[in-house]
C-alpha cells in the first residue's frame, strides 16, 4: 500500500499592489532638521497586511493496494499478491497559497538609524492557505472486481494527505523569499519619501525559517 504525491504545475504571481494601499501624503526633505522615524512607522503600519505572493498550487494524490494473503508453511513465510486484487485512486487537488507581511505591530524597535542611514527589520511572512478545491470530475480510479470501491472516509484521508503534502513542499516553491523581495521592494519608497536616498536604506528580516518553524506559520483562511 502507498500513497504518493506528485506536483503538477505552480503558478507565481507576483504582487502588483504597491505600497499596499499605503495612502499617506509625500513628505519632502524639510531644510529644518526634523525626526522623520515616528511619521515613517505610522506610514508603514497604515500598510497593515501586505500580500506580497501568492502561489497557485495543483497536485496529483495517488493511492494504491494489493490484495494479499500471507500466512507460513513449513517454517518459510510467503507472501502472495491476489490476481484481480488491486485498486488505484488518482484525485487533482488545488490550493492556493498566500505569503503576506503585518506590519500592525511594526515599531520603532523596528528601525535602526545611525546618521543619514536606516535599516529596517520587518515582520516575518507569514503563509495562508486561502482555498483548496478537489476536482471531483478529473478523479480516476480503477477497482478491481474481488475489491470494494473506496469508501468516503478513505477519500478524505487522502485529500487531507494531499493538502499537508502541499504545505510540506512550500520551502520547495520559494514563496517566502519573494515575499520578502517584494515586501521591501514596496516599503522602500515609503523610506525614500522620509527623505533617505535610497542607497543609504538596508532592509532586512528577523530570521530564515526551518520546516518546522514553516507549518506552524500556515493559516488556513479558505
């Protein structure tokens, strides 16, 4: 018996919503020296919820048994596979992936300023699984005569395997890098209108994240 998990095809889309509905006035360099840093959080933290990448994700679930008897005679084990004894299950399952960044908490701990420097620490991407959909007319599935059909508790089974299958590959697809790449490409013109020139901005994150660390950041909102 096995089920195994196959990727068909993954669609990118890269955010086009840039500075995130930031709405904020431009602010100019004053000839007055001025603290920019408290008008350049409440900016960043108007961005709230950034969606930065979404993944469109479709993934073959395949499943099949044997019908086997095993038993032992004299003394020798055996282990035979029945003639029309085999079942398969092949089921389409689809999910959508989206990475974002909150910046609802983002503080002055998360700038550092030293001169006409600044380098920003933003939040962590976090991932959701917006939608998953079964595509129940693209199933196929082969029971053999001696062999009762799948039941609805098995089908589950495997599309719920299906779905943490998805979430196991996510380091695979990339999608938290291009969610930071695009977070900081849309915070920096937030940074540029505080006055700094753009050389002088450094954005960087928290941390890297684990496989572990990974699915504990996935939240389902479909």
């Amino acid at each position: 018996m096995r089920t195994e998990f196959s990727i068909y095809y993954i669609i990118i889309m890269m955010s086009v919503a840039f500075l995130c509905g930031c709405d904020g006035e431009r602010h100019g360099k004053s000839e007055t020296t001025i603290d920019t840093i408290p008008m350049m959080i409440q900016q960043i933290q108007r961005c709230s919820k950034l969606y930065a990448a979404e993944y469109n994700v479709r993934k073959i679930i395949t499943h099949d048994d044997q019908l086997t008897i095993s038993g032992s005679v004299i003394h020798q084990d055996f282990n035979i596979d029945l003639p029309l004894g085999k079942r398969k299950v092949a089921i389409p399952i689809e999910a959508t992936l989206k990475a974002y960044v909150d910046f609802s908490g983002f503080t002055k701990n998360n700038v550092l300023k030293k001169g006409d420097k600044v380098e920003l620490v933003l939040p962590d991407p976090q991932v959701a699984m917006t939608s998953t959909r079964i595509r129940h007319d693209e199933v196929k599935r082969y029971v053999a005569l001696t062999r009762r059909n799948f039941s609805d508790e098995e089908l589950t089974l495997y599309e719920r395997q299906g779905r943490q299958a998805i979430i196991n590959d996510i380091p695979k697809m990339n999608i938290i890098e291009t969610a930071r790449e695009n977070a900081a490409r849309n915070i920096i013109p937030i940074v540029k209108q505080m006055g700094f020139d753009e050389k002088n901005i450094t954005i960087t994150f928290r941390k890297d994240f684990s496989i572990k660390e990974l699915v504990k950041e996935i939240k389902s909102e479909g």
